[in-house]
C-alpha cells in the first residue's frame, strides 16, 4: 500500500501509525508538502506551474529555519515519487473536509493520469466524526494533520471509510482538477462542501477583530506581539489556511495603514503590532462579506456556548456582531448552556425525560429568537435553528 497525505502533520502522524500497527511489508507514505488552499495553481501540474508557485510562495513562507527551502526539495521529491509508482500498486489517499485536502486529492489524481493502479480515499472529517464524536463531545477536524496518530490507527484498522474511486471518478477528478489549473486565484476556502474561490483579503477584517479583542483584553499593553495575533486568528478560524499566509496577509495590512509595528519583519518572533487610528476604523465584514450586505443570523444550542452563527457561511459569530443589549445577551447565553443537558454525561445515552428536555430547550430557543428579531428588526435577518435529536429514544 502507498498512502498518499497533505502535510507533515499528517504524515508524521500516519507513520507513527502504522509503525504502531507493525504493518508487513512496510507501506510507503508520499507527502504533499503543501498547502493548497492559498497560492496559484495554475499549470501546477507542469514545470511552469510549479516554478510560479515556488516563487509565489518565496514571498509568503518563513525561511528562518530553512522551512521554505525544504518545502521546495520536498516538492521535487513527491513528484518524482509518483512518476516511480508502479502499475499494479494499491494507493490510499488521507482527505479531509477542506479546501487544502479536497484540492491535493485532485491534484493528485490527475499526476497518477495514466497509471493501471487502484485508488482508495479515506475521508479523515468523516471517518473521525463516526468513531469518536458523541453526543456530548465533539471535534471538527479542520484538516487530517489534526488527528492524533492513536485516531489514525482506529481508522485505517476499522477499514470502515475506505472509498475505491472508479474509472468514472478518477476522470471526473482530472476534469476538476484542469479546471482548478485554470484559474489564477490564490486564496481559496471550503464552503457548503465544495471549494470556492475567494479575494486574497477575504480575511484580512477577521485579523483586525482578533486584534481588537487583544487590545481590550490587554489594554495595559500597547502593542501584540505578533505570535499571539496569529495564534488567535488560527485558533479561531475555521478554515485552513496557515500561518504564513496570516503573517503575508498582516504585512500587508502594515504596508497599508491598519497596523503600525515595531521591531523587524525577519520573523514573526522579531516584530509586534498594533492597530492605528485607521486600524480601528477599518471597514469589517465579520466572516463572509454577505454579512456585511445582508446579515443573517442564525441561533442555535452548541456544545460550548456558541449561540449565534452567520446564515450565510455558518461561521460563528462574536458578542460584537450582533448588537444586542447586555441584558438579552445574558439571558441567550444562559439557555445556550443548557444544550444537550438531556444527555448522560458519562454514557452519552438519552435521559429517561430527554426528549422532553430537548422539547422544552427548543421552545425557549424559539422565544429567545423572537426577542432578538424585535431587537434587530428590520436590519438583521435573524432564524432559529433547533436541535435536531428528539428522533433519538432511550436505550433500556
């Protein structure tokens, strides 16, 4: 078997996997080491693609460590590794639910053009979902590199969630993926489960509101060391873009006015920032720029406390997005906590009196809702979505 992974991360953990398994024979990993959700991929599957590329992403990785001078040996290694595959060779290819991933494993089909092998996908966000979500905790991958190497053992052992691609898929791919290499955008993001192509700046108003949480946060401290900043933005974005194209993005909200900084731009580690006066002002979408036109919010229960989200994208939203008062915050907030108390904690199972629960949980869901449609009216579309589990009985 040959497993074919997007990222280090991914395939640091698939080797402590299957190393753990003590697989016979040894199975062979080629590593994208890339991510394929920021830069150009136009003509990437020939040399001159992958030359526009590299000198693209000379301009927005770090090379302090070497790392940018390692991603190109790693480039020239892993396309060379495909072309010394073997007809007759078993593949798997390790996706997510991403931009990144779903990108890589068409770009990786349309490189085995031509080769009698057989393919199987194994989705990691669904594969995840199904053996270790519950009722009562939960983690969305945002990419498979997420996963630990003891989940990637689970999966591949289980076998439950290998995809053999047919003749028919594998062509449909290629196609996807000559129209991916035709176009000449370079930020892209996974939205209602397809890719979609998005300005370079899509994020840059999300780094401005992660810098003004800090600010208030820390409002003794003037400037944000760098490192923070960016933490915040991955930490909260659902979306896998990287850090490098968070820091090429900052740099140049620096070069425009919105941030002033101190120290040197060598590194991240050297330099902090801070909003300006401009900064303060700039204009703000909140997750998708339909917000800004038309916002739409949805409330519903989560895990966490979370109860507002946009209707467009279903990003979640911050206490700032919605201008309610303090008083009906409050009272949101303290029946959002309430999701999923119908369940056992320790068993996962359903109360004997959960339905009813959950009943009761959606109508002040619903009561709630009405009171920020009359807060919000006629500016703010605003919706209710429940909870969906009264279907599930109780186990004896």
């Amino acid at each position: 078997m040959i497993h074919i992974v997007f990222g280090a991360a991914t395939a640091g953990s698939l080797k402590q996997a299957l190393r753990e398994m003590k697989q016979k024979p040894v199975e062979d990993i080629i590593t994208f080491d890339d991510i394929y959700s920021i830069g150009p991929l136009t003509h990437l599957h020939e040399r001159r693609g992958q030359e526009t590329r590299i000198e693209w992403l000379r301009h927005v990785m770090s090379n302090e460590f070497g790392e940018f001078n390692d991603m190109v040996i790693n480039q020239q290694i892993m396309i060379q590794q495909v072309k010394d595959i073997k007809d007759g060779s078993h593949m798997m290819i390790w996706i997510g639910n991403n931009a990144h991933e779903q990108i890589g494993l068409r770009f990786a089909i349309y490189l085995l053009k031509g080769k009698n092998v057989d393919v199987s996908v194994i989705n990691t966000a669904i594969a995840y979902d199904h053996h270790f979500n519950t009722k009562t905790i939960r983690m969305d991958l945002r990419h498979t590199g997420e996963s630990p190497s003891e989940k990637f053992k689970i999966i591949y052992e289980s076998k439950n969630h290998f995809h053999t691609i047919s003749k028919e898929e594998r062509e449909r791919l290629q196609e996807e993926w000559l129209h991916i290499a035709e176009t000449d955008h370079t930020l892209r993001i996974w939205r209602n489960e397809q890719t979609i192509n998005v300005s370079e700046d899509e994020f840059d108003a999300y780094l401005v509101k992660m810098a003004k949480r800090l600010h208030l946060s820390e409002p003794e401290e003037e400037y944000i060391v760098t490192p923070r900043l960016i933490g915040e933005v991955l930490g909260h974005l659902e979306q896998y873009i990287g850090d490098d194209f968070i820091e090429y993005r900052l740099k140049k909200l620096i070069d425009q006015g919105v941030f002033a900084m101190k120290g040197k731009r060598t590194s991240m580690r050297y330099y902090s920032i801070k909003l300006t006066t401009f900064g303060h002002e700039f204009k703000k979408w909140v997750c998708c720029r339909d917000f800004e036109h038309q916002p739409y919010v949805r409330i519903e229960g989560t895990y966490g406390g979370e109860p507002f989200q946009c209707g467009h994208c279903q990003c979640h939203l911050e206490r700032d997005d919605v201008p309610i008062s303090d008083v009906l915050f409050s009272k949101i907030w303290n029946w959002a906590i309430q999701y999923g108390c119908w369940f056992d904690e320790e068993t996962n199972d359903l109360l004997p009196e959960g339905v009813e629960m959950e009943k009761k949980f959606n109508q002040a869901g619903e009561c709630i809702t009405e009171e920020v449609k009359n807060a919000l009216s006629p500016k703010y579309q605003v919706e209710y979505s429940p909870s969906e589990r009264q279907d599930i009985s109780f186990k004896e």
